[in-house]
C-alpha cells in the first residue's frame, strides 16, 4: 500500500508539474522574449541588481546620469558647420503631408486587439481589461486620437514615459551607470496614437520614394538578413575578382538619445510635413518628461529636451528619417554601405597591390565625422571596427594596415559581429557556427533538464523560440559553405529532434526529422534562398535585392521563350563568387526546373 500511494504521489507531481510548465509556455508562445525570461527563471537564479540599489535615491542618480550624459554630448559637438563638408539636404517631394486621416472606430478597435498585452504605470487601467473591454472603450479612445489628429497637439499625459533600466550585456557590472539602457514605457493610448501617425508617415515616405534603399531597419519586408546579403554578395563578388574589401562598422553613442529635436523638425519639415501634422509633431517633442523606476522605487520627474523615446512606436521610424542625408554623404565619395536604423556599415573595394587606405573612404571619414558633429550625433571611435575580406592569399600579403582617424587609428580585427553574425576575413563563417553551437547546447541543456515536466507541444515551442530560431537566423549567407562546416549546426539540429520525440541516440535520426515535419539543414537553407529569390523576381522589397536578379531576354524565338529563366553571372572560384547572392539565379533555376516553381 505505501509502494502504491508513493508511486501514485509522484505521478500526481509529474502531472502537475507538466501541467504547470505547459500552461506557462503555452501563454507565451510566439513571444520569444518572454520565454527567454521564463526559462530563465526556472532553470538559473534570478539575476538581479544588488538590494542596495534599490532605492529612490539610485533612480535619481540615474535619471541625472542620463541627463547629464546627452547634455555633455551636445557641449562637446556645439561647433560651428563645414558646409563643404555637410551638402545641403535635398529631397524629391512630390506631395505634401498636410493633414492626417482621421481612424475610425473600427480601424482602433483592430489596433487595440492586435497590440501586445503590457501595462505601464502609468496606464489608468490593465491594458488586459482594456483588451477586454475594447467595444465600449474604442469609441472613447477614437475620440482622443482624432482630437489630436485634428488639433495637432499631443496631450501632456500621454508625453510622460516610465523608464525601466536593462543592462547592456549579461554580466555587466550594475554598479557603472554607463552599462545600463533606458527603455521607456509609455501609456497604452499613447502607443495607439503613435501607431496611427506612424503607418501614416510610412505611406508618404513609400509613396514619395523618400525612404535611403539601403537603410533596412524597420521597413517592412527588409530585416538583417535582407541587409546582410546585400553587404556578403557585393563582398564576395570583391573577392572574387581578387580584390580587397575594406569593411568599416560605425558605432554612435546614445544615438537615439542625443537626436536634436529642432533638427528633427527640420527634416521633417524638408521631407514635406506641413500644417498641422508638422504641428502635431512639434508638439509631440515639447513638455516630454521622464522618470527612472526600479521595482516600486521611482525618481523624480524629469524634462526630455532631446532624442526619441527608445521603446516608443515612432522613435525609430523618426531616426530613420533624421539619418536621410548621411546617404548622400556616402554616395558622394563613392562609398558603399548600408544601414540599420544606428547600425551602419561601410565597405570599399580595391586592389590589394594600390595605395591603402583609399584616399576616398580617408575623406569619407572626416566628412562622415563632421556631419554627426553638426547634428549632434557622437561616433565613438573606441568601438568603430575595421574587417579586411578577401581570399587567404591576398589577406595574407596585407601587411600593417590601418586607418587614420582624428588623433588615433583603426586597425583590422580578425573578426567582428554584423547584426548578430560574425564576419570573417574570408567570409567563412566558422566563428558564427560555432557561436551558435554554444548558444543552441546551452538552452537545450536547460530544456532536457524540464523535458519530463513538458508535454510534446511545450517542448517543441521551447525547441523552436531558442534552438530553431538561431539555426535559421540569416541561414541564407551560409550558402556554399563545405558541407563540414554546416555539420556542426545539423548535428544540433538532431539533438533538439531527440529531445523533443524522446528519441535514444542509438536510434537514426531521419525518421524522426520526418515525423517532426524538419527540413535538414542544407535544405533549410535552400529553402530560404528561394523565398528570397522568388520575392526578388516579383520585385518585392527590398529592392537591393531585386537588382541582383536579371531575367534572361533571349535573342530570338525559343520554345521555352514562355518559361521564366535567370542571367546567371560567371564566377571565378567556387568559395567566393560560387557563393553571392547572384549566383542563387542558378540555384533557383535549378530547383524551380525539379519541383515545377517555373
């Protein structure tokens, strides 16, 4: 009897437990941040800032830091402009912004039901019994939104921002106020209101081709990976023409913090927002207050004269739009790039036996450097990185390369982190791999540890937010890689299958990727490179992707004239120019022909 009710115990724990950890993940599907912190706290100890510093006199210390920090920014950068070194800004506006269109009821109503469930303080009610009770509340919420629409004035309430602090990096000493972020949390009805005013910008920005082609931070349908491909294809194709790419990544301090709001309107105003949403606009900057909170500890109110709100739903829409005239910088002296949102990166190609560094990017520099001063905008030359790419050989014969900069120099790394993936000098992405190997074995260390308390579908969610995700991030740029390199990241593939079919090691893996419905790696990647292919054929954005695609015209009449065939560019080693973005014309073709996509 003591054997049946202490077995019958554990069964009622283990069922509990799985009940527990299911509904937990479950609730949280598709939002792969709050998994994180849930894992998190299950699996490692809570890691957070010593008790001493929760205190009210901290947040107050940080609100100040924060205050004084952008403030010594501006001080340094007050100088006077080159104008040879800033050209004036020009921007073709076929039509003016000169009113806002007014939502209705209903277009509200779906705003509130799509928007993510979190509260702020300053939220009069639970943005949950807000959601709930949208019918009755929309109407009310429509005539707030419409009002400031219509005025252009942003009321003082929805102006002031919660400010939660996270730190920069896991790890990082709490106790150096420098190491920690400031997110702000704005009111529920603030969010909405900013959602209308931004889908409204991004039309006429669309409409009047004012977005830069090569900035890919939030715009629909381009994302880093898009970015990335860009950047490897024109590198790769460098290199295999046997030149040397030089790659800058230029790194800018506090850079939503310090934007200048009067500049801020300039901008606008020279992208063609008139009347009243310019109004709207000016009035959204002004009166903005802050203040730091920690747990139930707060700081004193604070004025915000300066930057966007990180966190809000316009602030990096508008810091798109206050970086528009750097493109017109690069492309004067002939310099590639591309940008995301403060991410931007610079590249050139040139001969490996020719003066280094270019003249041109030597000039680039102090222009770039001289128009981030006059718009206040601080690069930090300590965390600038400098990549040499090409093949082993010419990598090889550079020697004591570096870059003047100011009153230092810049001096090549031997690798550096792009948007979350780790560039090489031959572009080999071994470093990048083996990132991930790491980072995947860790969490499926922590979800073996949980497996007998989760169901099948739990584990599987869990599989797919922090296993799944990293393998196919930007999975398209490992194409052509030696089928050795991508072993690392199939043999991970095939632990998180075991874990989730409860699958011993002795049993062959294949049957079960087939059950899971899992494409192996290679494939994974295939699969990729065809979407972007097909999208790029149909000239979906971006369109930088597009004008690497070229339909084949033939000369005279075919029979197959009907049939959609690509111009595929020839390459010179299979490592380097085998591998570009181009070539995929070849891959697409061949796959379209086998499973009929033609």
């Amino acid at each position: 009897m003591y054997t049946s009710h202490l077995s019958h115990y554990k069964d009622s724990i283990s069922k509990a437990k799985t009940a527990y950890y299911s509904t937990l993940i479950n609730t949280r599907e598709g939002n792969s941040k709050a998994l994180f912190s849930l894992l998190s706290k299950i699996t490692q100890p809570t890691n957070q800032l010593p008790p001493h510093l929760y205190s009210s006199d901290f947040c107050d210390t940080l609100a100040s830091f924060f205050n004084s920090k952008i403030e010594n920014i501006h001080h340094e950068l007050l100088v006077n402009p080159d104008p040879d070194l800033a050209p004036p800004i020009l921007f073709n506006t076929h039509h003016s912004f000169l009113s806002f269109s007014l939502p209705s009821v209903n277009e509200t109503a779906e705003l509130i039901k799509h928007s993510k469930s979190s509260t702020s303080q300053l939220d009069p009610l639970p943005t949950v019994l807000v959601k709930a009770t949208f019918p009755s509340l929309s109407p009310l919420i429509t005539n707030v939104i419409q009002s400031s629409l219509t005025t252009g004035i942003v009321p003082t309430s929805l102006k002031k921002a919660a400010v939660t602090l996270i730190l920069k990096k896991p790890g990082l000493d709490p106790s150096k106020l420098n190491n920690f972020r400031p997110i702000s949390n704005l009111p529920f009805i603030s969010k909405i209101l900013e959602k209308n005013v931004a889908e409204q910008l991004r039309i006429h920005l669309s409409q009047n081709n004012l977005y830069e082609q090569f900035q890919s931070g939030f715009r629909p349908l381009h994302s880093t990976e898009t970015a990335l491909l860009k950047i490897s294809n024109d590198l790769l194709l460098a290199a295999d023409s046997g030149l040397l790419s030089i790659l800058l990544l230029l790194d800018l301090s506090s850079a939503f913090d310090a934007i200048s709001h009067t500049i801020l309107l300039d901008r606008l105003s020279a992208i063609g927002i008139r009347n009243i949403p310019l109004n709207w606009f000016h009035s959204y900057f002004s009166g903005r207050t802050q203040f730091i909170q920690l747990k139930q500890f707060t700081s004193h109110t604070v004025p915000v004269t300066t930057g966007v709100p990180q966190g809000s739903v316009l602030g990096a829409l508008l810091f798109i739009i206050y970086l528009l005239p750097l493109g017109q910088i690069l492309r004067k002296y002939k310099i590639h790039f591309h940008c995301y949102a403060d991410d931007t990166q610079l590249y050139i190609s040139t001969k490996p036996n020719s003066s280094l560094p270019p003249t041109s990017l030597t000039e680039c520099l102090l222009a770039i450097k001289s128009w981030f001063t006059t718009n206040f905008l601080k690069l930090n030359n300590d965390k600038t990185e400098l990549l040499l790419i090409g093949t082993k050989s010419v990598i090889n014969s550079i020697q004591n390369f570096s870059i003047p900069f100011e009153t230092s120099s810049i001096s090549p790394s031997p690798q550096v982190k792009s948007l979350g993936v780790i560039l090489d000098s031959t572009l080999s992405f071994t470093s990048h791999i083996n990132s991930i190997t790491r980072s995947a074995y860790f969490h499926l260390r922590s979800i073996r540890r949980l497996r007998p308390s989760l169901s099948l579908h739990s584990t599987a969610v869990m599989v797919h937010s922090f296993v799944t995700s990293r393998l196919d991030y930007c999975n398209s740029l490992l194409f052509g890689l030696p089928q050795k390199t991508l072993s690392k990241l199939q043999y991970v593939q095939n632990s998180a299958a075991r874990i989730i079919s409860l699958t011993p090691s002795s049993h062959h893996i294949t049957p079960v990727l087939q059950q899971l419905h899992w494409l192996p790696i290679t494939h994974r990647i295939t699969y990729t490179i065809l979407i972007l292919t097909f999208k790029s054929i149909h000239n979906l954005p971006p369109s930088y992707l597009s004008d690497l695609v070229h339909v084949a015209i033939p000369t005279r009449t075919l029979r197959s004239s009907s049939s959609l065939h690509l111009d595929v560019p020839t390459a010179r080693l299979v490592t380097m120019g085998g591998r570009a973005a181009e070539q995929l014309n070849a891959l697409y073709l061949r796959t379209s022909e086998t499973s009929g996509l033609s």
